[in-house]
C-alpha cells in the first residue's frame, strides 16, 4: 500500500511546503507588505517615494530593478504594451484589469495622492483557474491610485489525450505489479 501511496504522490505531485515572505525595501522608511493585497503576495518591493509607474527613464530603471528582484526581467521597453489602470478611486479596495489573471502575476501599485504617495510591486500566485482582479486591502494608510499589470500567466492549455493516456498507462503498470509481486507463502503446519 505504501508503495501504492508513494507512485501516486509522484505522479500527482505533493504541494512544498510554505515559505517565509520576502519583502525588500524601496527608498521609503515604509515597507511594503505581503498582506497589502489578496491573494497575498509571494514577494513584494517597495514603498519606493512617489509615483514611478510611468515611461520616464529613472522610474523605468527603478521598475526594472523591484520587478528583477521578484523574479521577472524585463529590459525596460515596450512599457506603453502593459496593462495600466490610472484614477483608481482612493477608496477602491478591487483593482480590475479588464482580463484574467493566470499563475505568476508581476504587478506594481501606487498609492497615495497626486506627485506623492509611494509605489511598490508584487508577485502573486492568480492560480490555474484564474482570477480577474485582486484587492488592495489597506486603502486606509496607503489609498489607491493607479497600477500597472506587467506580466501574467496563459491560458492552462488541456493536457493531450496522448498526456492522458500515458499517465493512465503508469497506472496502471503500478497497478500490475502491485497485484503481482508474490506473497509469502503461508504453512499450516
């Protein structure tokens, strides 16, 4: 049985376990938090001072730099290509993009009021079955104002009927030489 447990755990996949949250300093005294938005963040960067999620040559190479930090390079062009939402209402706690999110999303928020306030970014998971908006959750402390969605997963394709029938096919070899591994013999006497 537990050789059973064992093979299906490896073909599924077991969950890793959870780790600690990384979040690195911007420029502020402020740090920006995991817990600034739901679904939490994986890792975040900032409170960097003021807005900086525009195509000005300094704020691009800060944007580069928080966004390399969290694992997502981006070489500094094409910034009119991302997704941008600006006038967020400073009490909207749901940020919509206008399109499904999937797996790894990069995205950096500002908050605060005009020519202040602070940016950060952060990496999240949006999952495989997707999500169209996240929440920014303290608009208390650190009101909304505009946001920036610079990358996110596809579309989960369907796996193949050949992908099916090959995980079927370990199965059921699993399967057939667990039903056939000999037992011992058992004497009455």
């Amino acid at each position: 049985m537990r050789v059973l447990f064992l093979s299906a755990a490896a073909v599924i996949g077991i969950a890793a376990p959870a780790h600690a949250v990384t979040c690195l300093p911007g420029n502020t005294a402020s740090l920006a938090s995991a817990s600034d938005i739901s679904p939490t963040a994986l890792a975040c960067e900032g409170r960097f001072n003021k807005n900086i999620l525009d195509n000005n040559a300094g704020d691009v190479l800060l944007q580069q730099g928080a966004l390399h930090d969290l694992g997502f390079d981006w070489d500094g062009t094409h910034f009119d290509d991302f997704t941008k939402l600006a006038g967020i209402t400073s009490t909207t706690h749901i940020i919509d993009f206008g399109q499904t999110m999937y797996g790894l999303t990069y995205i950096g928020f500002h908050s605060g009021g005009k020519g202040g306030g602070s940016t950060s970014f952060y990496k999240f998971d949006a999952g495989l079955a997707g999500m169209t908006s996240f929440t920014w959750v303290n608009t208390d402390a650190f009101p909304s104002s505009g946001a920036v969605l610079y990358s996110t997963g596809s579309v989960p394709s369907v796996p193949e009927p050949a992908s099916w029938a090959m995980m079927l096919g370990g199965f059921a070899t699993i399967g057939g030489v667990l039903r056939n591994r000999r037992r011992p013999a058992v004497s009455f006497g």
